[in-house]
C-alpha cells in the first residue's frame, strides 16, 4: 500500500516538475520575444529619423525655390500623396510596437515631434493646391502667376457667389494669414467683379426689355450705359448673349445693330455724334469697376 503511495506521489512530483521547467521556458521565451520587439523597434525609430529628414527636403521642394510661401508652379497631388503615404509609415508610438513606452529610446520623442510638424506642413501645402484648383475652376483659364495677381482672367460662364464663397470661407478656416492668402483674395475680387458686371447688366436687360418689346426704361441714357458695360464684359459667351439682347434694344430704339467684337466700343462711338460725351461719361475700366465694388 506504501510503495503505490509513493510512486504516485513521485509520478505528481515529476509532472510539476516539468510544468515549472515548461513555465520557466515559456516565460523565458516572452521575455526574449519582448527583447526582440524593443530592440527592432528602437532600430526602426532611428532609421525612421533619416527617414524624416529625407521628407523634410521633399516637402520643402514643394514650394519655390528659397520660400516657404508660393507653391512650385508643376506641383501634383501624387507627391503630396506619395509623402503622406510614407510619414504614416514612420512608427514611433510604444503600442503600434506592443512594448512599454520607458523602453523606447530617448530619442523618440523628438522624432515623434518631428513627424507631426512635417504632418502639419503637409496638409498646408495640400490646403494651399486646393485653394489654387478651386481658384483655378473659376476661369476659363488657369491664373497665370500666384505671386503677383494678374488681371487678366476671365470667369466662367456657370460660375455663381456660391462658388466664389465657398474658397472665400475655405481660407477663413484655413486661417492662412500670408502673402499668398492676399493674393488668391484678390483673384477672387477679380472674379466677384466681372460676375457682379453680369448680374447688373442682366438686371438692367430685364428692365429695358420684357417679351421681346423695349420698356419706357429704354432710354437713350440708359441704352449707352448698358452698351458701355457690355462691352467691357470678359466672357464673351456671356457678352455675345447680352449683345444680342443689346440689338433688339438698340433696333427698337432706331440705332441699328452692335458688333460683339473687342472693339465694340470703337464702333459704338462712330456710331453716335462725337458731339454726345454721354458714352465717355459712362466708360470706366474693370480695374476701377473692381476698386468700386470693394
């Protein structure tokens, strides 16, 4: 009856024995698994420091040369993707490594700093191609130089104060405060310009003809101001459209038809007497139709 006994109790001595020398091994294998995700994340962190100097002069070469103001001219948003793409993949926080924060190097802070100042600069330059192509959508062609405001863009014949406000309002929330912000303000001017010259001459259109037949507003007066503004309307679409209504005006009232040239004015003024000043009166540039409106 002993001896059963005690080869049992042996038998249970052995097997713990083995689950203790098991445990043993099993914790000495986590520990070395935890050894090896500390040590390969700490090598990751420090090549993802030349990682980040290496972006560093990327997103720098997204500007012109020598500024950090003015986009480079040929920019896409394939290198802004290509950058951002490569930033996410900087690792640097202890749990994306599943390892303790104090067993990351001493330097990771830093790189961590690092990446979310090159993040911030990234979605700058993207908030600022944005704002460019949506300024760009405006005009029938895009605007010629970002650096110093051109006058020379013509809008679209869709465009609406909705469009126009809504890159107002994206650079109100971008709080971009900078010489580029002032001039894309100003193309916008340019625009709200030529399309407030638009609304006026259809207002003007919809008082001095109704169904086809001229109003008692169809005065001599009123004819040339509104033939003056015409003229100076960019979208020749839109100035084509206006002129046709322009010539039932301008038939009605006996003065024959308008050309929709460039030098409709010209032929406007051989037109009537040089006698009448009226038509000079009333001329004024678009320059000066843009300092009225602001």
């Amino acid at each position: 009856m002993g001896r059963p006994l005690a080869k049992g109790l042996a038998v249970v001595a052995v097997g713990i024995g083995a689950l203790g020398i098991c445990y043993i091994g099993y914790r000495a294998d986590k520990t070395h698994q935890y050894e090896q995700r500390v040590q390969y994340a700490n090598s990751t962190i420090a090549k993802s420091q030349e990682q980040l100097v290496t972006l560093t002069k990327t997103i720098d070469s997204f500007y012109q040369e020598g500024q950090s103001i003015f986009l480079r001219e040929n920019l896409t948003e394939s290198e802004l993707a290509a950058v951002r793409g490569k930033l996410e993949s900087v690792k640097v926080d202890a749990e994306e490594y599943h390892i303790q924060a104090e067993d990351l190097t001493d330097d990771a802070g830093g790189i961590q700093e690092t990446k979310d100042a090159l993040v911030k600069k990234v979605n700058l330059v993207n908030d600022k191609l944005t704002i460019q192509e949506k300024t760009n959508n405006l005009f029938e062609n895009p605007v010629s130089s970002w650096q110093k405001p051109v006058n020379d863009v013509v809008i679209k014949k869709d465009i609406s104060d909705e469009s126009i406000g809504e890159i107002r309002e994206t650079l109100k929330l971008s709080t971009l405060a900078d010489q580029w912000q002032k001039n894309i303000t100003e193309y916008l001017d340019f625009a709200d310009a030529q399309l407030t010259r638009i609304k006026e001459i259809e207002t003007t259109l919809g008082e001095l003809l109704k169904d086809g037949q001229i109003t008692e507003n169809a005065t001599y007066d009123n004819y040339i101001a509104l033939a003056d503004s015409i003229s100076q309307v960019r979208n020749e679409a839109k100035k084509a459209d206006f002129t046709t209504s322009l010539n039932i005006i301008s038939e009605q009232l006996g003065y024959g038809s308008v050309s929709t040239s460039e030098d409709n004015e010209s032929e406007s003024e051989e037109t009537y007497s040089e006698d009448d000043t009226s038509y000079e009166d009333e001329t004024y540039t678009e320059d000066e139709y843009t300092e009225d409106y602001e």
